[in-house]
C-alpha cells in the first residue's frame, strides 16, 4: 500500500477542512441516502464467485472501431465532446480545453494485468493531448483516476478541479497544489470564465482498504449560454431531480449506464435510472458513459447501450452515440449510429 500508485490519504489542513464537512461522519464521506456497497443477499464469496466465472459477453470478440480526431484541432465555435471510452472525455468549450477522469494507461485496476481495457478501445494517449486548461477528477478509483496518466498529462495541466480530499493524491504525485481547486458538495469556482459546481452523487471512494475518506461528485459546467452536467459515478437517487432544479435545464447530461449488477443495486444506475435521471436533470440530450472500454461487471459488454436506447425511445429522450474519439459538436453534430452492434 505503500507504492505511489495508491495515492496518499488526507492529513494536515486537508483533513481539517474534511472533517468539517457536513458530509463526513463517523470517520468518513456518507451519501445522502443510507447507500450499502452491497444488496443485502449479497456475500463476498457470491460477489467474487460471480467476478471469476463471468461470461464472455463482457467482452467484445472484435476489436472496437474508433475515430482518430486530432484533439489539437478541434472546432472552438460551438462545444465540443470526444469520448474516450467509459469515463474519460474531452471538452472544448470557449477556448477552453477540459478533460474529465482520464484512464489512458491501459487497464483500470493498480496492478497492470487486471481490468484490461477492450481490443481498440484504449487508442487515445497523454500524448495526443493538447494543453489542458482544466484537468477535472471526479473521485479517486481507478477507473476514474489513472496514475500513470495523470503524471504523463501533469506538464500540460494548467489547473486541477476534484472532489474534496482527491488532491491529496494528486499533490502526493508532484501536482502543484497552488493548481488544484478541491470542492465539496454545492461549492463553485470560477476558472477564466469557466463555472464548476461539485454536486452530490450516490457512490464511494477508495483506493486501498479504507474507504470514505475523499469525496465523490458529480460537476455542472456553465460557461455562457451553455450549461452542461458531467456526472461521475452515482446510484439513482433524489439528488438528480435536487440538480435538475437547481441547476437546469442541461444541453447535456453525461452519465454512467455501465457496470451495475443486482449485487450492488444502489451505487451504479441500471441504464432504465440512467434514462430517468436525464430527465430529472432536464437534461436535452444524454450521452451515457461508464462503458464501451472495461469489464467491471457481469453484463455483456454492449448491454447498457442496448437498454438506454430501448428506455430512451420508450421516454422520448435524444440520445447520443459518438464512436471512441468522434467528436460530438452540441447544437450541431449529435452521432447516433449503432456502431457496437459488431
């Protein structure tokens, strides 16, 4: 537990202001609603049984198709998204260059050979990256929060924005702390025009054995006319019509379909809640995320996709479906080919 890679946990001034927090308790974050990991039929031994002997379909038999998008090219009239696959994606939006949860190195997991990303799904490289005006971390697991990555992107990050306590694991690597803005539930900054507003989400943190101990969010971006949620890792929940309320109507909404299971019912949406919050986020348009790139669940690999288009079309709710890397332009290009059916 001692390798860099495991980050380092709060202490000193950081650990005080977590403290303070109303959302520590008891020695750690806690979700608005009492949130187990696990259903209550749920045993170790079922989850890891389950783990072991998944089917095949979780993976894609093929290799994934992609696009090849020069990212230090990308149009800057309108904004700009590209997806990288599960949780990482980048958007250009007034001049700005912000990338979310980069996971580049290859596998999602602190030991390289486990949690391997999809046959052409992991194209993307830090080096292909432009300057990044905001580097922005949504909570400190693996798949969200890539080492190897982020020391490779460091020399091109101009400022960090995260959920509360995760600079401790930035600024263990080498980050600068004057750059990391580091926000609690419903706290904002202003960086050069660009409004971040950290906002709850229904999950945990945790990079070793101790949980709880850095937050957990979801973001809501205003810059000008355009207002855009992104939204990390979260179970359905009341937070998200609490968001849409207060914070909507969103051009987009960005949300996990992916990696769900009956075993953990209340910290991942199944993709129908995927589809139900977007509306309780007066979200119009969806583009949903935490697939497409690793296998952290027992589903087939395509299954969430499948079930947001089906619920999406049920609810009337436009979807998007960019390929890896194929830019997605608001107000202008929206992908919708079905391009996982391989």
């Amino acid at each position: 537990m001692s390798l860099s890679i495991y980050g380092k946990l709060p202490s000193g001034e950081r650990l005080k202001r977590i403290q303070a927090s109303p959302n520590y308790k008891n020695g750690a974050f806690q979700n608005l609603s009492e949130t187990p990991a696990l259903a209550e039929d749920a045993t170790f031994f079922k989850t890891m049984r389950d783990f072991f002997s998944k089917p095949k379909t979780v993976q894609p038999q093929v290799a994934l198709p992609s696009i090849r998008t020069n990212l230090n090219k990308l149009p800057d009239n309108k904004p700009v998204i590209v997806w990288f696959g599960h949780s990482s994606y980048l958007i250009k939006l007034n001049g700005k260059t912000i990338l979310i949860d980069p996971v580049l190195s290859g596998n999602a997991a602190p030991v390289s050979c486990m949690i391997r990303a999809f046959m052409g799904a992991d194209v993307y490289k830090p080096e292909d990256f432009p300057k990044i005006d905001v580097l922005l971390i949504t909570h400190d697991h693996y798949d969200h929060l890539d080492y190897k990555a982020v020391l490779k992107l460091m020399p091109k990050v101009r400022s960090v924005i995260c959920s509360l306590g995760v600079g401790s694991h930035l600024e263990h690597w080498g980050f600068d702390p004057k750059k990391i803005s580091e926000l609690d539930w419903w706290e904002n900054t202003d960086h050069n025009g660009l409004f971040f507003t950290a906002t709850p989400g229904r999950h945990f943190s945790g990079r070793g054995i101790k949980r709880g101990q850095t937050l957990w969010s979801g973001f809501v971006l205003r810059a000008g006319d355009h207002n855009l949620f992104l939204g990390g890792d979260s179970g359905y929940d009341t937070h998200f019509k609490e968001i849409g309320n207060r914070y909507g109507p969103f051009d987009i909404a960005i949300l996990e379909s992916g990696q769900y299971n009956k075993l953990w019912p209340h910290i991942h949406m199944i993709p129908e809640q995927t589809v139900q919050a977007s509306i309780d986020l007066k979200a119009k348009v969806l583009l949903p995320v935490h697939w497409g790139k690793f296998s952290l669940a027992m589903h087939a690999w395509n299954e969430p996709i499948e079930r947001v288009i089906k619920k999406a079309k049920e609810l009337n709710v436009h979807v998007t479906t960019p390929l890896i890397g194929e830019p997605l332009i608001l107000g202008e290009t929206l992908p919708e080919k079905e391009w996982w059916k391989i």
